[in-house]
C-alpha cells in the first residue's frame, strides 16, 4: 500500500510541477497558446492534444521515478555512500532518458555534459543540505541521550 501511494503522489506532483513549468514557459516567452516542451518534441505528433498527453505521461514518470528513489535511503543494510551513488545512479539514468523523450534538451555530448553538470551540481547542492540536517538530528539526539 506504501508503494502505491509513493506511485499516485509521485505522478501527481510531477504532473502539476510539469503543466507549471509548461504554463510559465509559455507565458513568460508571450505564446499566443500552451506549448508542453520545444518544437522538436511537438512535432512529432499530429495534434497538440497528443503532445500534451504524451507530455502528461511523461511528467508523471519523473514524478514516480523520484518518489519510488527515495526508498533506496530506507535500506539500513547498505551504507549511507551505496545509498547515495545508488539513487544518484538510478534518479540521473531515469530522469536523463525522461528529459529527452520529453524534448528536454537534444542528443548530443555537448548538451548532454552540460545537463550532467547542472544535474550534478542540483544533487550535491541537495545532498549537502540532507547531511547537515542528518547531523544536526544525531546531535540533538545525542544531547539528549547525555
């Protein structure tokens, strides 16, 4: 039952931050319609209902892959370095091959070495963050342990 509600709330949130993200762009480059991604991606397809459809199924994916990565860090068995290298590995495998069904960004090394870095520098930015809070928790508990 926890797994399912990892899947619903996962496709739900990244279905709603990716209809966001497709209504700012929109807006914020003063397009007469909603476009769900570039050019190259919505011309693939006929009609801009299946473009969006495709685009839905697509956020929804991203959302389920991060909520169900996150049960990786629930591993006590593995050390908290094979946790992080494992969902690193999983979430920038999934996510990479997402971003470019979705028209993200094209196949090519050179965008591709320029999304690893920003993907790179987002997760370690995240991960920093994560061991300070993980820290400041042993600490406190600590102290109350003394």
């Amino acid at each position: 039952m926890e797994i399912f509600k990892r899947i619903l709330l996962g496709a739900s949130l990244g279905i709603n931050i990716g209809l966001l993200s497709a209504v700012s762009f929109s807006y914020a480059y003063q397009l007469p319609n909603l476009i769900v991604s570039g050019p190259t991606f919505t011309g693939h397809f006929h009609r801009p209902l299946t473009a969006l459809v495709c685009s839905i199924v697509l956020w929804g994916l991203m959302g389920i892959l991060f909520a169900l990565s996150g049960t990786i860090f629930q591993n006590d068995r593995l050390s908290i370095t094979r946790r992080t290298i494992e969902h690193f590995s999983l979430t920038y495998g999934g996510f990479t091959i997402l971003a470019i069904l979705a028209g993200w960004f094209p196949l090519s090394l050179p965008w591709l070495a320029f999304y690893t870095f920003i993907y790179l520098l987002i997760y370690l930015i995240i991960w920093f963050i994560s061991m300070a809070q993980a820290k400041k928790l042993v600490h406190e508990l600590n102290k109350k342990l003394q």
